[in-house]
C-alpha cells in the first residue's frame, strides 16, 4: 500500500527561480545538513535535467543509507519528478509542482509516493516512523529553499 506525502510552500520568488533550486543538488544537500548527505550525478553537473541520475549518501536513523533517482519528467519551470532506480524502498515517486501566484510568487508542492518493503511490519513502521521524518525532511528543504530563493529575488 502507497503512502503519499505532501507538502506545499508558498515562496516570494517567480517558479524558474524555485524550480531551478530544487534541481541543484548541492542545495538539496545543503538543506539537510544533519544527514551529512552527499550527492553524486551521473552527468557531473550539479543541476539535474531530464535523464540526469544522482546517487544520495545520507545518515538517517542513524545508519548509512544510499538512493539513486533519475529524473523522469522535466517541464520548466512548472513540474519535474524524480524516481528511485535503486534505494531502501520498493519504490519512490516524487513529484515537484511551482504554481505561478501572478506575480505574488510561487506555490510549491511537493508529493512524494511510497511504497516500503517487509510486507505488514513495513505498512506499521512506515506509519509511525518513516512518513512523520520524510514530512519533516521534506518540510525542512521546503524551508531552505525559501530562504534562498527569497534571497535571490530581493537582490533581483
């Protein structure tokens, strides 16, 4: 059974500005610094594109964990989705929406699909452990990816 999370921020900034963040992968490391996460692309540039894999080395619950995703939809500036090829669950689907606010900014949704192994014991840790710290990682990069862009849009 898929477990969806999902996340929406509202940001002062216009959607390429959001969008081309989101993609930058050496700011998706940055945003959760307590992992101690690294990210690896296959094409060695730091902002991904349609096709683009990148392999992430993080520390979470206290244990070594490593994702590749490969980016398999891109529409700048409105939508891209990431899925795992290889990783810890039997399958990730994130999908990042930036709405257009009409010049108030850019509404940011974040939907993240779950699918766990381990049958029953997967459904019940997945319930009580892993969604609540997903949706706070995800509220986190959120958070930073606000800052940033807010940032760059009042330089502008």
């Amino acid at each position: 059974m898929p477990e969806v999370i999902e996340i929406v921020s509202d940001i002062d900034a216009a959607p390429r500005v959001v969008f081309d963040l989101e993609l930058d992968v050496d700011v998706h490391a940055a945003s959760i610094r307590g992992s101690q996460e690294t990210a690896t692309t296959s094409t060695g540039r730091r902002r991904l594109a349609l096709g683009d894999e990148v392999t992430f080395r993080a520390r979470h619950f206290g244990l070594r964990w490593q994702m590749t995703s490969r980016i398999t939809v891109y529409e700048r500036p409105h939508r891209f989705v990431d899925e795992q090829i290889d990783g810890p669950f039997r399958a990730l689907r994130h999908e990042h929406h930036f709405q257009d606010l009409h010049g108030s900014g850019t509404r940011m949704i974040d939907r993240m699909t779950i699918k766990v192994p381990l049958g029953p014991l997967g459904v019940v840790v997945t319930r009580l452990l892993l969604v609540p710290y997903l949706r706070r990682l995800l509220k986190q990069r959120a958070a930073h990816i606000r800052r940033l862009a807010e940032a760059e849009a009042s330089e502008a």
